[in-house]
C-alpha cells in the first residue's frame, strides 16, 4: 500500500501512461496511412491489369472482324464481263 502512494511510483504509472497513449496513437496513425496506401496501390493494379484485358478483347475482337472480313469470298464477275474483257472461261 505504501508503495502505491510513493511519488516514485506515481511518476513511473504517468509516464508509462504517456508512452502508451503515445505509442497507440502512432500505430494507429502509421497503420492506417498504410492500409490507405496499399489499397490506393491495389486498386491502380487492379485497374492497370482491367485495362490490359480490356484491350487485349478489343485486339481480339478487331483480329476476328478483319478475318472474318477476308473469309467472306469476293463476287464471282459473271460470264458476260468476262466476254467482255476476253478472258477464257476455263480460268474459272
């Protein structure tokens, strides 16, 4: 009981209290600076790697278009054209 009233004691307890007090709130503070910061970092990756698949369906799609474009056959010209500019029926 006498050691709890000592000014001694009472010192070290405020001090302990302020050095806990202090403590907490820098990692409280440092954590959450950092749990801002990563998720800012996650969400531009996320959007960077969103955008790379998004253009590479788009590269995709553009290659389909143009082959497709080039499976379609071109129109025969019909025989009297070709009468016309004497070319041989038997090319085609």
């Amino acid at each position: 009981m006498r050691a709890l009233r000592s000014v001694r004691v009472r010192i070290i307890a405020l001090y302990m209290a302020i050095l806990l007090l202090t403590l907490s709130t820098f990692g409280f503070v440092l954590f959450r600076d950092l749990s801002r910061r990563l998720r800012g970092d996650i969400d531009k990756l996320l959007e960077s790697r969103a955008q790379g698949v998004a253009d590479s369906v788009n590269a995709y799609w553009e290659a389909e278009k143009l082959e497709a474009a080039w499976a379609c056959p071109l129109p025969r010209p019909s025989p009297k054209t070709l009468e016309e500019l004497n070319v041989p029926l038997t090319v085609f």
